[in-house]
C-alpha cells in the first residue's frame, strides 16, 4: 500500500483555463505522468486511500516508492512480455497422465540464504537472551517469523545453531512462581475466611437460641404479672362491694 506521503498535489490549468488541485503520479519507468482529482465535490481534501483507489482504477501499479510505481502502458507492455517469456510446457506424449504430470518440474520452495541468516540472525540478538537461554519476555520464534516475514523453520533453524537448544525464560518462570505464591496466598484468605463465616454462624444460631429463650422466659413473667393483677382487681371489687353502701 502506498503511504500518503507519496502522493504529489500540483495544480494544473483545466479547459475552463481555471487552476485547480490534482495528485499526481510519475511513472519510474518512462516518466509518464498521471493525475486524478485531490479534492471532492466539497472542496476538502480527499484521503489518501480514495486518490490511490482513482490511480489503481485507472491501471496505476503503485509502490512504495516514486522509482517502483508505473503507468498503465508500462503495466501492459510488463504483462505482454512476461507472457511471452514464460517457458512452454513439455509436450505431453504419454497417455498415462498421472506419470506425465509427475515427469513435470516440480516448483521448490525458496531455500534459506545467507542474507536470510544474517537478518535473522540480527533479529535474535535483539530479542533472545543468550545467557539465560530464551527469548525476552513477549518474544518466540513465531513471533520473530511474524515480524521478519519468513518461515518458522528458518528461526527454530538458526536460533539452534546460533544458541542452541531453547530454555525455560527466567522471567516467565519467576512470573508463574510469583501467580503460585498469590493462589496460594488467595486460599489461605478464602479458608480464613470460610472458618470465620462457619463460627459466625454458630455464634449467631447459639444466640439464636438464648433470645428464644429469655423471650419465653418474658413472656412467662408478663403473664404472671398479669394474673396477679386480674386477681388484685377481684379482690378490690369484693372489698369495695362490701364496705361501701
């Protein structure tokens, strides 16, 4: 993808003879030049995407850089060559067409280089720890394959024969020391924890129990009182019936 910084705004004279804002592309093999509109129909500047979108629709091979990018003719003219350079295919003689296809030459896949180990080679010395014998905390050798764009196989290769076999980081292995410490740490709280609740809840049962029965208890001595009190009463009618007239 082209970055935004690759694209020239000049202003180019229409057939209104008004100067308006274009983008422009410059071929890097004949010098050919492109240009599409800059600004929208509001007159804002349009987005960098959107003016690479107008350049490949018009037949623009775009890079990332002026020299790799070509116009359309010099698009075609590359097709039209490369169609005529490639190889015919052997003629197939053979009636048996399994045995044909596999007289056929098979397409190798690309073999590691020297400049392949050389930047591999770079990348690692950056991110593998070889006195502890790891990668760096967040770094593996698919994560180096993923960066660099190559094959895993080609960082387990050279890391074995740069450094040698990989070993446990020391980091990772202090961090998952540290996570056992805090589990462990985390279960003595919960069982604490777990304890106090299940003596709480005795305690408050036991007290449940007590108040049940000094209720009871109040209870009673209230009913007492009142049957002395009934009986208080009747004795004070009985009196008051005898003495007063």
């Amino acid at each position: 993808m082209t970055r935004a910084a690759d694209i020239k705004v000049v202003s180019l004279a229409g057939d209104d003879g008004k100067r308006r804002s274009v983008a422009e592309r410059i071929c890097g093999n004949c010098g050919a030049r492109g240009h599409v509109p800059s600004r929208g129909a509001t007159g804002r500047g349009m987005p960098p995407e959107a003016i690479n979108r107008m350049f490949r629709a018009k037949g623009w091979e775009l890079g990332i850089a002026a020299f790799s990018e070509r116009c359309p003719d010099c698009v075609a003219a590359a097709k039209i060559s490369e169609t005529m350079e490639e190889p015919a295919m052997p003629e197939i003689k053979s009636p048996n067409s399994i045995a044909a296809i596999a007289a056929l030459p098979a397409t190798a896949p690309r073999s590691i280089t020297p400049d392949d180990r050389r930047l591999i080679f770079v990348k690692l010395g950056d991110v593998y720890d070889d006195g502890a014998g790891g990668y760096v905390v967040g770094w593996t050798d698919k994560r180096v394959s993923q960066d660099l764009g190559c094959p895993l196989a080609w960082v387990s290769e050279v890391r074995e024969q740069m450094f040698g076999p990989l070993k446990a980081n020391p980091e990772i292995l202090a961090l998952l020391e540290e996570c056992r410490r805090i589990l462990d740490k985390a279960e003595e709280r919960f069982m604490a924890a777990q304890r106090q609740h299940n003596e709480t809840v005795l305690a408050i049962s036991a007290a449940d129990k007590r108040l049940s029965a000094e209720g009871a208890r109040v209870v009673d001595v209230f009913r007492g009182i009142t049957e002395d009190m009934d009986r208080t009463r009747a004795k004070l009618r009985k009196i008051e019936q005898a003495v007063l007239p």
